[in-house]
C-alpha cells in the first residue's frame, strides 16, 4: 500500500508537524515543576528547554545533504526520523536530574532535525504552481496550534498526573506514525543531472536575499523562543497565576494568534503577485514579512511592562499574530532563492543557523540576566530582535540577486 494522493500526503506530514510542535513546548508547560523537583536554576531550566536545539542545528546539515543527494530516500530519513523524536520524547519523562534530561532533549533534536529538513521538500514538490505559499502556509499551522497544545497538554497532564506524564503521552502517537510516513510517495525531484553537492554552502552564500533572509530568521526566532520559553513562567511567578491557568490561558492565545497569522501569511502575501517571476515574488514575500514582523515590536514592549495577566494576554496575542504572518513566506524565501537541488540543504543550513543563534541562546540568556535582576528584565532582550529581524528583511528585499532563482533552478553558471 502506498500513499499517492498529494493532499493525502500534505495532511500526514502537517499531523507530524503538529506533534513536533507539541513535544517542544510541552517541556516550557512543565518546566517550574522540573525545575523545583531537579533542584535547577533559571539558567538550567533555560538550557534543558533548549537543549534540544543543540541535536537540532548539528545534525540539521547532515539529513539535508543526504536528502538533496540523487536517490536520497527521504522518506526512510523522515521515518526514522520522526521515531527517534518520539522515543527520546518519552525518555524525557524519566529524567532524574539536569544531565539525564538535557542528553534526552538532544536526541529528540536529532531526530526533529530530519523531518523539519525534508518534509517542507516534499510539499514544495507536490504543490500546484502558484500554490507553493498556501500549502507550506497549511504545513506551518502546525505550528501555533501544536505549540498551544503542548502547553494546554503539558499544563493539564502535570496537574493531573505529574510532569513526567506529559512527556510519556506525548512520545507514543510519534512512534506508530513513523511507520505510516514509510507508505509516503517520495516525488520525483527533475534537476540537472550534473548537480553535486560540492560547493553547496558557496552556492547559498552567493544569493544575497539567501543570506538576508536568514540573518533576519535568526533575530525571529530569537524572539519567538524567548516568549515561548518563559511566558508561562512569567504569568506564575511575576502575575502570581497558577501554572494550568498560565499553561492554558498562554496555549489558548497561542493557538488563536498562530492560526490568524499563519492563515494571514498564506493568503495577503501572495495578493498581486499572481503574474510576478519568482524574484519578484520573493522579494514580495520579504517585504511583506519585515512589514508585518515590526508591527509586533512596540507591542512586544507592552507584554513585558503589562500589569495584569489580562493585559499580558491582550498584548501577546497582538504580537504573535503580526509574527506569525510571516512563517510562510519566509520559508517561501527559503526554497525559492536557492537552486531545486540543493532546497533541503539551504532548509537545513538555516536550521541550523536560526537555532544556534536563535532559540537555542534567548532561553538560557534570558535565565541568566534573571538570575542576576529579574525575569522582566531578561524579556527586554526580545523586542530590540524583533526590531532586528524586520531591518534585516527589510534590506533583504532590496538587496540585488546575484543570480535569479530561475537560473538557479535551472542549473544555469
């Protein structure tokens, strides 16, 4: 049995996006009570809610050069994959101290790494032209929505059952749907048949929208991890909320604000470019995301000063609204500013790029400047990247190619 249908195919890997998503912020739900039962500081609760990224970024380069290889089976890569996420998932739950839990948050890394790289590949091969954006838009809901069930998840399993229930339920679904991604049509990729993968990176760095793009990725991400790693923690110890009601009321604005702003991204950003080359259209989508991403910057500055947990909320839903709407486009950017044969390694080097300069460093930056003066003060950090961010973008969209991506696409020197 195999599964061909292209919209059949889309549906299972946005459901694997969902758990990916779950699993990662369940782990900042649960965090002030692994934090009080390991005995940790802020700095060490904010390294094991990273730590994963440290597998993520490493091994992200790897699954992209052995995906953009002729014949390079991704759907053995992502099964394989999308089971060894969900086993460490679940050996998270029997972590008995920051070392034990920290290595388990490393595999599950690893094991994300080689979905998040190919499966956005796989879409952009099956989508209809003209429809790229919508469909990744489709594949990036997943995100806010899984991301809020993993607090609303994680805050409810913990009052019932105990942090380490969370990450025990969470593990299972993952492990049964790695065998299902097996039964996937692998589409065939047309490039040249001369490509290589010598020079790959060189390659990337020669288009300068490339490069802009994920500089400005890096100041996003940055931002978003930040929030997602400590807003619960700020409404339970500074607004004096308890931990299910923050977990839930945070997951709940989550959910709503990722759903209005990835759907937002999916559909404004691609108005008047129906006709447009495919620079055209991914400077489009880059100008659109620094227009959007600034929006949420003075608003970011009213979650930190906010005095009650209503206006917190208020805020916070305004903010990851106007980021959210960028999550599609940019990754649009991503797979259209670099040749067909080399799009898992241009994912994959951003991968990389955006976590290890990204979420992999706001969370434990942010406990250690709390550890010194106050969580309030380490949160001052995320509204000056997110002012990054939209500069970088900014000057994206009007940076000259030095080569368009229909060249690239096309093999052309």
């Amino acid at each position: 049995m195999r599964i061909e249908r292209p919209t059949t195919i889309l549906a299972l890997l946005t459901a694997l996006n969902f758990l990916n998503y779950v699993d990662r912020y369940l782990v900042a739900a649960v965090s002030p009570k692994f934090q009080e039962e390991l005995h940790l500081s802020e700095f060490q609760t904010g390294l094991a809610i990273s730590a994963f990224m440290v597998g993520y970024f490493l091994t992200s380069p790897i699954f992209g050069a052995l995906a953009d290889r002729p014949g390079g089976a991704r759907r053995l890569l992502m099964a394989l994959g999308v089971a060894l996420w969900s086993a460490a998932t679940a050996f998270s739950g029997l972590a008995h101290g920051a070392t034990s839990l920290i290595v388990a948050r490393i595999a599950v890394g690893v094991g994300e790494a080689s979905y998040a790289t190919i499966a956005p590949t796989i879409i952009d091969d099956l989508a209809p032209a003209g429809k790229k954006n919508r469909w990744l838009a489709i594949f990036y809901l997943a995100t806010p929505v899984g991301s809020a069930l993993g607090y609303l998840l994680g805050g409810f399993l913990e009052h019932h059952y105990g942090w380490r229930s969370a990450f025990f339920v969470a593990g299972g679904p993952g492990v049964l749907l790695a065998f299902t991604v097996l039964l996937l049509r692998d589409p065939e990729v047309h490039a040249p048949k001369e490509h290589v993968q010598k020079g790959a990176l060189g390659v990337l760095l020669r288009s300068p929208i490339y490069v802009w793009c994920v500089a400005g990725y890096c100041a996003y991400t940055f931002a978003v991890g930040g929030f997602a790693a400590w807003a619960p923690k700020f409404l339970y110890k500074v607004h004096q909320m308890p931990l299910a009601e923050a977990d839930f009321g945070f997951g709940l604005v989550a959910v709503l604000a990722g759903i209005i702003g990835t759907v937002l991204g999916g559909t404004i950003a691609d108005r008047g470019l129906k006709d447009a080359t495919d620079e055209e259209r991914v400077r489009a989508y880059l100008r659109y995301s620094a227009i959007v991403t600034v929006i949420g910057a003075p608003i970011a500055v009213l979650t930190i000063v906010a005095g009650s947990p209503t206006a917190f909320f208020a805020a916070i839903f305004l903010c990851e609204t106007a980021l959210f709407a960028s999550t599609s486009p940019i990754n649009a950017v991503i797979l259209g500013a670099v040749p067909v044969t080399l799009r898992a390694t241009a994912m994959a080097a951003s991968i990389f790029a955006i976590h290890a300069l990204g979420d992999f460093l706001s969370p434990p930056l942010i406990g250690l400047v709390a550890d010194h003066a106050s969580l309030r003060a380490g949160l001052w950090l995320l509204p000056v990247a997110i002012v990054a961010c939209a500069a970088l973008w900014w000057v994206g969209s009007r940076a000259k190619l030095a080569r368009a991506p229909e060249a690239l696409n096309q093999g052309q020197p």
